[in-house]
C-alpha cells in the first residue's frame, strides 16, 4: 500500500565541498538534495530555493523591522527514472537513498554582501529544498551557506595613511585649568586579521592633572530600519601609555597594536554597516576623555606590501606641499641637545632619571672614576 509522505529517515542538503568555508560572487554552488522514506510513498515535486537577505529588527513593530534582498533563486529539480502511479506522483521506496543534484551560480559582483549576525540584525543566505506531496503540506529542509566578499586592502585609498589632531581646554569647577591634545597618525587604513598597526602620536598635558594616554581598536555597528538608527559600540583591543604629569608630553614612535580576530567591514548592505576605527585618548581624572578617532577598513586580502614605498614617498611629498601637513607626516631634523624634554619616556623603561639640580656630583651625568698612571720610563740620548 502507497500512502503519502510523512517525515523521511532523511531529508537534508549537501554540498558538493563540505569543506569549504564560504562562497563569493560568481561562485558555483553544487550538492544534491538526500532523502530516504522509512515506508512506501508519494511525491508531487521537490523545489530547491536559495535566497539571501538583510535583516534588522531593532525596535517591536513595522517601525523597527526592514529586510532588504539579494538573492533569489528557484529551481524544480529532476526526479530522474523514479517510478510513477497513476495519479503521476513520484514513487518512494524504503531502502533506497535519493540524490537529486542541484546547481547554480551566484550573482556577479557588486550584487551580494557577505555574512553577518549580529544584536539588532543579520545578513543570512541558506538553501531549501521543499518535498510537496498530494492532499499534505510540504515538507522542507534548509541549510545554510556563508558568503564573504572579497576586500583587498591594497587599493590606493586603503593605502593613503590617515593623520588627525584634537585639543580640548580643561576645566575644574568652570575656571579654566589648561588644555590637553592628541596628533596621530597612521600609514595606512587597510589591515587584515594579525596584522600590527604601527601607530605615531604625541600627547601634550598642559593642565594640573596626570593624563594617561591609551589606544583601542573600537567596531560600531549601525542598524537602520525605515529610518530609526541603532549604533551599537564595543571595544576590542587596547594598549596604554605612560602617565603625563602637568606640562609634559609622551611621544609614540611606531607603537603597535594587533587587529584581533574579527569580521570585515561590511560594506554595500543598505541597513546594517560595520565600520572600524583606531581611537586614540587621553583618560583625564574629573573630566570627559578627549578622543581621537581614525578610520579603518577590515579587509580579507592581506597587505602584499608591493607600492608601500611609493605610497610613503608620496605621502612624503604631499606633507612637504602643503603648509597643513601633520607633524608626523615627514620626519623632521633632531633637536638639540637642550630642547629634549626631561619626562621622555620609551615604553618599557624611563630614561636617565632627571637631573634636579640640587646633587651636582650625583645628577644626570656619571663621574669617571680617577686613575694614578704611573710617571713615563728614564731614558737618555744616544749618539
């Protein structure tokens, strides 16, 4: 006796590469749809589906949720020489493994955005196969799949260093209490997962407090649904500098960070956005942080460091043009002797401890210990 279609033992997408990570566009996507029956029974057809979508929901109601497509793709496949009845229904026997192959191509180019998941919205693409039946609703599995599109860091934009300066006056029960500023600069925006970010900077404290200098890699995620904004924040890595007591400053010259392991950026969806950006502060006691925020792109080709020199010779060059230059833009001639600040500190250790004045025989400069040489040896003229 035949009779319709309950749950199979087996009903479930294959790929035809399980091993393989994620897809881009133009990328073939191949496997079979396997089902097995654990009785005699019938089917209509078997659909496959592939979609991929954006999503946010932020907020209850239509206010807070949109959905934005990118993929959509239908196929029936073929039942090749399975057996008919009557009524022309596919016929299933227990014992037996169906494969029935699928294929497809995604789009080119410009027309996917890759994976994401996050809090208040997601980017999803995933496979269905629905198995219809006469006179019963359609059964159906689904599998997922990931898409990563390709982001060279190595294209001239990503290149270009980014540079930038913030002041801020500080104040102790609104009398003004000095001012306290942050100039930076990087050699690029690009950067892939493991990689360091060398980082150039000057902290200036002019106020009566002790500052501290710090650095972080900080996400935001951005969520927009029919015009209400979600912008979510989240710290990822940090270092930190030497304390800054009043009218000193700390230098970094080529202080790393490393990018941890993280997402790209996600650039083309139209509701959801992931930027990066290297944030440089000064934590002042009593008082908000001045903070120093500059871009980043999270790429998946890793710097090939092919046209690093170019790029720095021009990046030279520009600073050399234009009176607005950064002062980290181009390396400037060193400084006298007597300019040098006291409070210059490397990163692991201080310098020579300061000089004060007060101690002559003990200060900055060390004393040769005396030696006795003994007088020259007796000698006499010879003819």
């Amino acid at each position: 006796m035949v009779v319709a279609v309950k749950k199979p033992k087996t009903f479930q997408v294959v790929f035809s590469d399980p091993n393989k990570a994620f897809y881009c566009s133009g990328d073939k996507v191949s496997g079979n749809v396997v089902l097995e029956v654990l009785q005699p029974c019938r089917m209509s057809r078997l659909r496959l589906e592939a979609a991929g979508c954006a999503r946010v929901h932020h907020a209850k109601g239509k206010q807070g949720q949109q959905e934005v497509e990118y993929l959509k793709y239908e196929e029936e496949l073929q039942l090749g020489e399975l057996a008919r009845d009557s009524d022309g229904c596919f016929l299933l026997q227990p014992g037996n493994t169906y494969h029935f192959l699928f294929g497809f191509e995604l789009p080119p180019p410009g027309r996917l955005v890759s994976s994401f998941k996050g809090k208040f919205g997601y980017v999803r693409y995933y496979i269905r196969a629905v198995m219809e039946a006469p006179s019963q609703n359609a059964l159906q599995c689904e599998r997922e799949f990931e898409v990563e599109e390709p982001l060279d860091v190595n294209t001239p934009d990503l290149l270009a260093p980014a540079a930038g300066s913030k002041q801020k006056k500080v104040t102790i029960m609104f009398i003004p209490d000095g001012q306290v500023s942050i100039s930076a600069q990087i050699d690029r925006k690009g950067f892939c997962e493991g990689e360091e970010i060398s980082i150039n900077a000057k902290f200036e404290n002019s106020c009566s407090r002790i500052v501290v200098p710090k650095a972080a890699i900080v996400a935001k995620h951005t969520y927009q649904a029919n015009g209400r904004i979600k912008v979510l924040r989240q710290k990822l890595s940090a270092v930190r500098g030497n304390h800054i007591i009043s009218g000193m400053c700390d230098m970094w010259q080529g202080k790393t960070i490393r990018v941890p392991k993280l997402k790209p950026s996600l650039v083309g969806c139209d509701i959801i956005k992931v930027d990066y950006a290297l944030m440089l502060y000064l934590h002042i006691p009593g008082s908000d942080k001045l903070i120093l925020e500059l871009p980043l792109v999270i790429g998946t080709i890793p710097f090939s460091g092919f046209g690093s020199r170019t790029n720095s010779m021009s990046s030279q060059a520009e600073s050399l043009s234009s009176p607005s230059a950064s002062w980290a833009s181009f390396p400037s001639a060193p400084p006298s002797y007597s300019n040098i600040h006291r409070d210059l500190r490397v990163d692991s250790m201080p310098l020579l401890d300061d000089y004060d004045g007060e101690e002559e025989e003990e200060g900055l400069f060390m004393r040769a210990p005396e030696h006795h040489y003994p007088p020259p040896p007796a000698y006499s003229e010879v003819n």
